[in-house]
C-alpha cells in the first residue's frame, strides 16, 4: 500500500471571490468526496485525514468563505449561502477534472448542516453525506450556546478575549487527555482566521432548522457521533433521518482527524464505499 499522498493548495472563483482549495489524491473510480470543516477554522482541519482518503480517491477540501484564506461573503451568510458557494466549488472540480458524477461530503459540526442543505437546494450533486455530529438543539440549549459563541472581538487591546478564548479551547480540544497543546494551537489559529467574522459559522447554525432539512433530504446520511460537546443533540437526530443512522463513536472526540488519521480514513472510505440498502 502506498503512503500518505500529498495535499496541495489552489484558488477557485466563485461569484462573490475566491475560495481557497486543499486537494489530494487524483481522479479515480471512486466519486470525489467534499470536506466541509466546522466553523470557525479552516480546511486545514481535514489535511492529515485527506492524505490517507487521497490513496483510493480525490479529495477536496475548501474554506469557508470568510475563514482560511477564503474570501468572505458579502454580508453574514446563512447554511444556504454556504452550501451555494460550495456548489460552486463543486461545480468547478467537475470541469476541471472532467467528473461531472456526483460527489460524496463529509461535514464537521456547522460543516455537517451545510452538506445536507447542499443535497437540498442542488439536486442530483451530492451522492451520499458522511457526517460528525449533527445537533438539534432546545431553545434553551440554544441560549447556552449562543453565550458562549458571542460577536464580541476577539482582538483587543488587553488581549483578554483572546486569552479567554485560549483557555476555553484547551478544554474543548481537551488538551492533556486526547490531543497536545501543538495540536491544539495548529486548529486554534485556523479558527482565528475569521478574525472578526468568528461567529458567522456558529450563528448560522444556530439559524438552521436541522430537524427540518433531514426530513427531505433523500440521499444517503451516516452521522458520528463523538463523545464531544454536541453528543447528547447529535442522538436526536435519529428520528428525522428517513435514509441514514447514527453511529455512536465515544473512543473519538474532537482532534481525531489528526491522532487516528488513519483509522477515520478507513471509516469514512468503508462509509461511502458500501453498497446502497
């Protein structure tokens, strides 16, 4: 078997600007797959889980328009706005590549929402969806999370945010017990890419009716559920996926792509490879 392959960097434009590209492996049998990362950070989050994926198929992975190096939207977008945009990227891999098949997408958290609306509104894109995490939340779990993902600068002059900001990563990365400080500052500092656009991804989200969207998406749906801080919202899912399941994985939470490389590869890969039901 071969070794890790590389992962390159490239631009796509798209209406509003540039999207900024990561891609690896070459045009195979296999559909190409579309990582969506959560937001804020970047598809720097995927690099090490694609150089294992691009053996047997390609792999591409953009930034969210406003995070990385992607150019922002206009104005603060909705799930809608981020899965048009991707339809784009995708629609640009397809000429470039001359695949015009449909692809397979793999989301993280707000990356998660944005491929199922990717299904919905571009009919006939999108093959099958892998998924970490898919949170339906209460309105008062809603409250919660919208106190902790504010729109307050991250940058100021006492550096406080910043440091808040720092600390309470170190826990959710759960530095000391699954990932080290280096791999904790390598995401933190693609989640400050969006710099003052930090909470577009979150409040999106938070704006998406999730419960509704499953209930007529029509392509195939696996949801990993980790043992991070959207478990208990994520088995809720359950009950609105009328073609898909939720696979419980408590031996990962949040830096798997990274410490098991490997192993999420060849999870993802047996996902999207089975035959249909």
């Amino acid at each position: 078997m071969t070794g890790p392959v590389p992962v390159r960097r490239g631009y796509v434009d798209v209406a509003h600007g540039q999207v900024h590209v990561r891609t690896a492996g070459t045009h195979a049998e296999p559909p190409t797959l579309l990582c969506l990362h959560m937001s804020p950070a970047s598809g720097l989050v995927y690099e090490n889980v694609m150089a294992e994926i691009g053996r047997t198929r390609r792999v591409v992975a953009p930034d969210t328009p406003g995070f990385g190096a992607s150019d922002p939207t206009p104005q603060p977008p909705e799930i809608s706005d981020y899965a048009d945009v991707m339809a784009e990227v995708v629609r640009a891999e397809q000429e470039r590549t001359g695949d015009a098949r449909p692809v397979d997408v793999m989301g993280y958290h707000t990356g998660s929402f944005t491929a199922i609306e990717l299904a919905l509104r571009h009919p006939g894109l999108v093959r099958r969806i892998v998924t970490v995490s898919m949170p339906l939340f209460t309105a008062e779990e809603l409250a919660h999370f919208l106190a902790i993902y504010r729109t307050d600068p991250i940058f100021t002059e006492d550096g406080e945010n910043l440091l808040a900001k720092w600390r309470w990563f170190v826990e959710f990365f759960g530095v000391g017990r699954f990932n080290t400080v280096e791999d904790a500052a390598r995401i933190f500092l693609a989640r400050l890419s969006g710099g003052p656009r930090h909470w577009w991804g979150h409040h999106a989200a938070f704006r998406y009716d999730i419960a509704d969207a499953l209930s007529r998406v029509d392509v195939p749906i696996t949801v990993l559920n980790l043992d991070d801080d959207l478990t208990h919202q994520t088995r809720r899912a359950a009950e609105h996926l009328p073609a898909g399941a939720v696979v419980e994985r408590p031996d990962w939470t949040h830096g798997f792509l990274d410490n098991d490389a490997a192993g999420a590869a060849a999870v993802v890969v047996d996902l999207l490879d089975r035959e249909d039901g």
